[in-house]
C-alpha cells in the first residue's frame, strides 16, 4: 500500500487511516511489537501520535532521533486538539426562531 496515501489519508482521518493500515498488513503489530493495548489506547486517544509512529517505524525500520521530534510533535497536534475543542466549547450562539 502506498504510504503518501495513508498519510494524505492521515492528514483528516488518522483514526480511519490506522485501521486502512491495520487491515492491509500487520504493521501496526511491527511497530508495538505485538501488543494491542498501546495502540488501541492510541487510537482512541493520540491517532496522529500513533499514525506518525507506526508510519516512521514502517519507513525508516525503527523511531529514533528526529523521528522522535516528529511523534512529540504529533503529539502536541493530539493534546492541542482536546484543549481547543474544550477551550471553544462555549462559545457557540443559539439562535432562536420565533413563530
């Protein structure tokens, strides 16, 4: 499978972009030696985190040195992510229709 798709993919939908890769081959499993819960957990929680670890694991053999900057990058775009949905949460107007 072509990886600039999965990251194209990635880029909107990172949670629907582990599973295309989660079904296509077993990289997933490479990239967390065979655990479930670390990328499970991932995927509810991190999915950029996660996709960028499993797709530098699967391009460059293993995650190390920048590709560390990389996935605590990521990983911020995760937690900013929750923070600004919270932060804007209250912040929609309600329109009321009079009949």
């Amino acid at each position: 499978m072509c990886g600039c798709l999965i990251l194209l993919l990635g880029a909107f939908f990172p949670r629907l972009a582990l599973v295309v890769i989660a079904i296509a081959n077993n990289e997933i499993t490479r990239a967390f030696d065979g655990s479930w819960l670390l990328p499970f957990f991932g995927w509810l929680v991190l999915p950029y985190a996660t996709l960028g670890y499993v797709l530098l694991h699967w391009w460059t053999g293993d995650v190390a040195g920048f590709d560390w900057l990389v996935v605590a990058f990521l990983f911020l775009v995760d937690v900013s992510s929750w923070f600004g949905g919270w932060n804007t949460r209250g912040q929609t107007r309600t329109v009321v229709v009079r009949g």
